[in-house]
C-alpha cells in the first residue's frame, strides 16, 4: 500500500534524474514544493540505488519533530522497526543502531557529531534539507561543508530547498546544478481581514469555527505562535464545539508544535473520518518542515514566535514576530496541494503589502552565536572574521558572543580555546548551562547541579498549573521552597522528592508536577552524568550546602544579574535594563537585593524566570577578570574591561 502511495509522488517522476544529478555531480541544489517528497523518498532511492553500502545517507532537519516524524514515516515505507535501518538523532535522544543506513538529524546534532567524527566520514551522503530554512545550525553546516566537500571527493551533498533561494545555494557552492521538481499546485484563494484584528487568537477561533460550519468538507490548518496559544485554542474551540451539540459536525482536534509528546504526534496524520473534519492547530512547524495529507483551508495568524538577541544588552527574547511575505505565501500554499483550497488571513491587504517583509531575516543574523562559535573553535575553525558565511553575522554579534564565551573562561584572553572551554563543548547545552555543570566540579555538588541543568532543559514546564486549581497547585508548589532558597533550588527539591518517592507518577499528580517532564529531565539528567564523567568532572554532593550550589550556577549565569531599585524593579547589572521577577518565582513576593536569572520573557514587561538571590562579592570571587569591585559597588559606572582583549575591538 505504502509503496503504491511512494509513487505517487511528483519526485517519484523525477527519481532517475536525481539520481543521475547525484552520480554526476558532488554537490546538487534540489528544489521542490513542500509534500512533493524530498525528505521523505530522496534518501531513500539513494539507498536503493546503492549508497548506504560504504556510509550512510543523513539528512539534516531544522526541527526535532520533523526529523522524527518523518523517520518514523519513512522506517514505516521500508517495512522496517524505527531505530533500525532507519533512525533519528535529536538532542537528548538517539534512536538509531549499528544498522542505521538512513539517519534523519536535526542540523544542530550533526555539528555535534562532528566534535568527533570531524570529517563525518560514517556518512556517503549528507542532505541538508529545508535549507531554506535558514536555522543558525543550517547555515553553520553549510559553511563547513564548502570546505568537507573539498576534503572529501567521495562526499555527496544535496542541499534541497522548498522555496526560490536556490540561485543562491547554487552560486555559493561553485554554481553547483539546480534540479527542479514542480510539485501538484491548486490555485489558493486569499480571503483577507478588512479591519486589523485586535486579536488573533479570538480572529482565530472565530474564523475555524464558520469554516466549519459553513465550508464544504475539507481539513483546517490554523498557524498560531506557540504551545500555550495552541492550548488555548485547542480548549476553547472543544468548549465551543460541545454547546453547538449535533447542530454541527465532528471537530477533530489536533495540536502541532515543537514540544509535542511523540506518542501525540501520530494523530495529526491520521486520516479524518468522513463526516468529520480535522484542525491542526500549529507553529510554524507546519509552513513546509511537515505535510500533512488532507488540508483545504488554511487560517493564518500573521505571527510567528522568532528568537531577536539584542548585542546592546546581550539579552535574548522569543518574541511574536510579524511574518514574511514568504511564510505567509508557503502557509497559503499548504491548501492547495489535493485541490484548490481557501486561505483566510488574519490581517489586512494592506498590511501583507505594507508591513511585512519579503523574506524572513536567517537566524545567523539575529541570535545568540555563543554556541555554535563554541563549537567551530572546538573543530579548530578560528578566524571567524573570514569564514565563508551563506551571509554573514553582524561584527557585533560576533564580538558578543566571544565576550560571553570570554567572561565564561572558555576563551582566554587571546580569544584561544581553554581547557574550560572544550569541557563545555562536550554538553548539548547552551554555555551558560554547561560552564555551570564544569564549574559545580570545583564546588563539589555537580550531582544537584546536573539535575538542577537536566530540569532548566525541559523549559517551563515542571509544574502544573490547572485554570481551575490555581490555587491549589500554587500551595503545593510553594512546599519546594525552602526559606528563600529561590527557584533554581526548588527544582531541586522537585526532582530530589520525586526520587525518594520512587519516581512515582501519583505523587507527581498529588504534587501538581508535570509527569512527563519529570522522566523527561530524569533522561536528560543521565545522558549529562554519563558527559560528566567523560569530561573527568567527579560526581559530588553537597547538598546541605546552598552557598556552594548557587557559586556554581552564577559561574555559569554571571551576567545574568539584577539588582533590586527602591521602586521595587530590578536593573540588570551590566548594560543596564529594567527586568521584573516574573509572577511564577518563588522570589515574586520576596525582594532580593541582589539575583540571578535564568531567562527574560517579554509579555506585559520583561520578566526574569527562574531566580535566585546572591552576593555580589561572588561575582568579583568567582568572575574577577570579568566583575570588578566598581561594577557592584556603582552600577552607573558599568564599563567592563576591554583591556587585554584586542581581539574584542573592531
Ligand atoms: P517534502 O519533503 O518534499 O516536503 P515529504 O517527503 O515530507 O515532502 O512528504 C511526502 C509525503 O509523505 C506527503 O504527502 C506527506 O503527507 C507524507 N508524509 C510525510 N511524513 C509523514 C508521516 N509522518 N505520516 C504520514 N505521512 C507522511
Ligand atoms: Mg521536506
């Protein structure tokens, strides 16, 4: 059946040529529409066509649940068990064996694989797919494998793209060829909003709901933001389908984002019933990393969640971002693909005109590059200034990521990797985590620190927190806070209580803890004991000793500080900015002179998650080339030392 389904495919069509482009040529741009089959059939003719006899295919994704769903899909075409001949690498979860021939990664494990394996040379073919995309990891991987392909002559590379920007590929690896597969496309009609919406949530619903009440059949794909506005969405929408009765048909539910439990994630392809109709409700995860079979109306939102760093503040904030005209062509295309289809935007004509821009900024050139500059150091890639980007950082971006990388010992002052700083490298964590887990080696409770990492990993969602039980699951929370330890402690106390009590899911529930976040870190926190213990870092406890845990986390978070104002708000210490304690702390009612964050969210103001006091003698104790005396003592004289770091200055 599903071989039947495989050539139906528009590239099943082109299977010969691809193959032919792929003998002839080392590298090959390949560019299709989204669902025309070049994530899930092109790896796969490679290998029947021989390929996977002296390496194996990888092929590279922007996002864990596509690089999942897509192996699980594939595992399931060739008749084979997943983690098999076919497999999966994401971060914190390696699900393939000695016969993986067909390996779908997220782009930024295949950097991470290359710390050991620097050539890749378990690999034959490398697919750098959704290269469109435009993630940070992407554009790395790409700029490194100009040079591989050099040292390499037995290396193939595709790099396949859904939209137009494969001139540009191509030219970058020497006008390498450019295959084209033109997918199916119905004509779309665009419905626009004649007013802006005040909501887009509330436009939304609203929106799904006509549809389905008014449209003939067909599946709804709704792009919203992120998990909580989904969560939304997904409950009001049931609410409102259940008070309509059977004056209406069957709603099918179905939520998509990055976080989404992978036994949750089957259900959105399953096919609808007839009579009823499906929503997907999802990031932009759906916009051409995942297809799915089956959609005819698209409800699109206008925003998606987008990461900006500011180098002024070196603060970094998800924030909901209008989107490109691009993005908003590919979500529109997404119902035309079994026959015409209908997309009603949530905005104006005149916005979509006006105020967004044609193509969405890469990544590269808006975040933090702390990690992957981590990373290119530990592969010996050092001058950063002439590495041959797709398009370049800003200087700026650049410079502050080595200052970070510098204030966290992995640089010395030369900007030369340190001891510290390939220790780091070994953790799948941002540095700021990972200089914490090195740094607990000296303060002797790595055992708490692992855990309190392996928890911060999982994001926000250790406790539960019900509508309807707020009160409740607020009181049970508070039993973690001991005195006014703060929340990075608390964590502890979660994890450490759930272990005495047998890692029990009842007592999860009983507690208001998340379960599955829970076994989630305790995962997580397994694969770091066994990295600690690569790195040589011993396995110690202190956990009577609070000083001795909080040292370690500002070693890792020192320029994370805020200081508390007589007005109650708090400034950052360098580069000052005003921050609040978010509402969730434990530290929300309690006003600390001196803290330390984990992260900032924007909502309402910018809010500090996950906090906990300080001194701030420590931070000249434990960061004296980076903290002077003046700093604490006088915020407005905030200068940090420059001296010595010539490589620092433009
Ligand atoms: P492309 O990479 O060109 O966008 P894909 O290879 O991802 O296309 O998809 C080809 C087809 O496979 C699509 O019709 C899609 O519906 C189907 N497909 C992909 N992944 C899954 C999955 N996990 N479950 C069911 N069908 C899938
Ligand atoms: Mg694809």
């Amino acid at each position: 059946m599903l071989q039947k389904e495989r050539k139906t495919l528009p590239i099943y069509h082109y299977r010969e040529q691809v193959l032919r482009a792929v003998q002839e040529n080392q590298v090959v741009v390949i560019v299709g529409e989204t669902g025309s089959g070049k994530t899930t059939q092109i790896p796969q003719y490679l290998h029947e066509a021989g390929y996977t006899k002296h390496g194996k295919v990888g092929c590279t994704q922007p996002r864990r649940v596509a690089a999942i769903s897509v192996a699980a899909r594939v595992s399931r075409e060739m008749g084979v068990k997943l983690g098999h001949e076919v497999g999966y690498s994401i971060r914190f979860e390696d699900c393939t064996s000695e016969k993986t021939v067909l390996k779908y990664m997220t782009d930024g494990m295949v950097l991470r694989e290359m710390l050991s394996d620097p050539k890749l040379e378990s690999y034959s073919v490398l697919m750098v797919d959704e290269a469109h995309e435009r993630t940070l990891s992407t554009d790395i991987l790409l700029g490194i494998f100009k040079d591989l392909v050099r040292l390499r002559s037995d290396l193939k590379l595709l790099i396949s793209s859904a939209t137009l920007d494969a001139e540009k590929f191509s030219a970058y690896f020497n006008f390498a060829p450019i295959l084209r597969v033109p997918g199916r496309r119905y004509p779309v009609e665009i419905h626009y909003t004649k007013a802006p919406e005040s909501n887009y949530i509330d436009a939304a619903i609203v929106t799904t709901l006509e549809i389905h009440a008014t449209q003939a059949s067909g599946d709804i794909l709704v792009f919203l933001t992120g998990q909580e506005e989904i969560e939304t969405v997904e409950e009001i929408l049931k609410e409102r389908i259940r008070k309509l009765g059977t004056k209406i048909g069957e709603l099918i539910v179905c939520p998509v984002y990055a976080n989404l439990p992978t036994e949750l994630q089957a259900k959105i392809f399953v096919p609808t019933p007839d009579g009823a109709r499906k929503v997907v409700l999802a990031t932009n995860i759906a916009e051409t990393s995942l297809t799915i079979d089956g959609i005819k109306y698209v409800v699109d939102s206008g925003y998606s969640k987008m990461k900006w760093y500011n180098p002024k503040t070196g603060m970094e904030s998800l924030l909901v971002y209008p989107i490109s005209k691009a993005s908003a062509m590919q979500r529109a295309g997404r119902s035309g693909r079994t026959g015409p289809g209908k997309c009603f935007r949530l905005y104006t004509i005149n916005s979509y005109q006006e105020d967004m821009e044609d193509n969405t900024v890469p990544e590269i050139q808006r975040t933090n590059l702390a990690n992957v500059i981590l990373i290119l150091k530990n592969l010996g890639i050092d001058d950063l200034l002439n590495f041959d980007f797709l398009d370049s950082p800003p200087q700026e971006l650049l410079r502050k990521a080595l200052e970070l990388l510098y204030a966290l010992g992995a640089l010395n002052q030369v900007g030369e990797l340190t001891k510290v700083g390939r220790q780091m490298a070994e953790f799948p964590l941002d540095p700021m985590l990972s200089k914490m887990i090195v740094a607990s080696d000296k303060f002797k409770c790595s055992n708490e620190i692992i855990t309190i990492a392996a928890l911060l990993s999982v994001g926000n969602s250790v406790f539960y927190r019900p509508k309807n039980k707020k009160f409740l699951a607020d009181n049970a929370r508070m039993n973690f806070y001991q005195g006014d330890a703060g929340d990075h402690i608390a964590l502890l106390n979660v994890y450490n209580s759930w272990k005495e009590n047998d890692y029990s899911k009842q007592w999860c529930y009983d507690n208001f803890i998340q379960f599955r976040s829970m076994k989630h870190a305790r995962d997580i926190r397994d694969q770091l004991t066994c990295l600690v213990e690569r790195v040589g870092i011993e396995l110690t406890s202190s956990l009577c000793n609070l000083e001795a845990m909080k040292k370690a986390i500002i070693s890792g978070f020192l320029l994370h500080t805020a200081r508390l104002q007589k007005n109650g708000s708090y400034w950052t210490v360098k580069h000052p900015q005003k921050v609040h304690v978010h509402p969730s702390s434990g530290l929300a009612q309690v006003p600390k002179r001196w803290v330390i964050y984990h992260e900032l969210v924007l909502t309402t103001k910018e809010y500090m998650r996950q906090v906990t006091e300080l001194k701030p003698e420590w931070l000249f104790e434990i960061a004296p080339h980076y903290y002077m005396l003046k700093d604490v003592e006088d915020l407005r004289k905030k200068m940090p030392r420059v001296a010595g770091r010539p490589w620092l200055k433009t």
